[in-house]
C-alpha cells in the first residue's frame, strides 16, 4: 500500500470553489505584520492537497511558536479504499495571534504528520 503525500498547505486571504471543483486562491502569503500584538487577522484562508492510499481524515493544525497549538481545523473524511488524492480549504474569521513568530501550518492524515509551511508574524512600525 502506498504512503500518504503531502502537496501542498498554503495560507491567503480568500478561496473560491467552482461548480466543477475547481479552486481559485486569492492572495497568497507567508507573512503578516501587525502594529501590535495579540493581532488579528480579519480573513484567513488555508488550501491543502494531498494523496492518501485509502479511508482516513486529513486536516490543518496551526502550531504557535512555542510550540502549543492556535487551533485545530476540523479534518476532512475520506471512506473511499482506493489511493486518491484529498484537498480541502478552510476559512477562518478573525484568527487571534498571540505573539511575533514562526506559524507552522501542518497537514495531517490520520494523525501521521505529512507536510508543513509557516507564515512569519512580524511587527510593524505605528506611523
């Protein structure tokens, strides 16, 4: 059987999902700064893909830079028994960061850890 593989786990500002499934991402980005902390980010996307040998839930944890979890994104369920490929999107209003830092965004599948990216929280100057 076949290994699940992580493709792709990327933050923007919003997705749209066509009638045929298609997804369009808008706004791709890897960092944020804010004038302050805690920040809050007003509309947060998240896309992931990734191909699994069979049944099983893949989703999206968000990992503070101390190490402790921000959030845990509801998986998504697969039952089918063949090897396919999975992706899903989630859209978070008003995500609360606590602190400057290293994010890391980590794709699941079945609580085995498959690919991560990170979005650097950095501030800024107030004018």
């Amino acid at each position: 059987m076949a290994e699940a593989v992580g493709h792709a786990v990327l933050a923007c500002d919003g997705v749209a999902r066509d009638p045929s499934g298609k997804i369009t991402l808008y706004g791709l980005f890897d960092r944020i700064s804010a004038p302050k902390f805690p920040a809050v980010h007003p509309l947060f996307s998240i896309y992931w893909r990734c191909f699994v040998p069979g049944p099983g839930r893949a989703g999206v944890t968000i990992v503070k830079p101390d190490g402790s979890v921000l959030t845990q994104l509801e998986p998504t369920e697969s039952g089918n028994e063949k090897p396919h490929a999975l992706q899903g999107t989630y859209t978070i209003g008003g995500l609360e960061f606590p602190a400057e830092g290293d994010y890391l965004l980590v794709l699941n599948f079945n609580d085995k850890e498959l690919l991560k990216s990170f979005i650097v929280l950095t501030s800024r100057p107030t004018p």
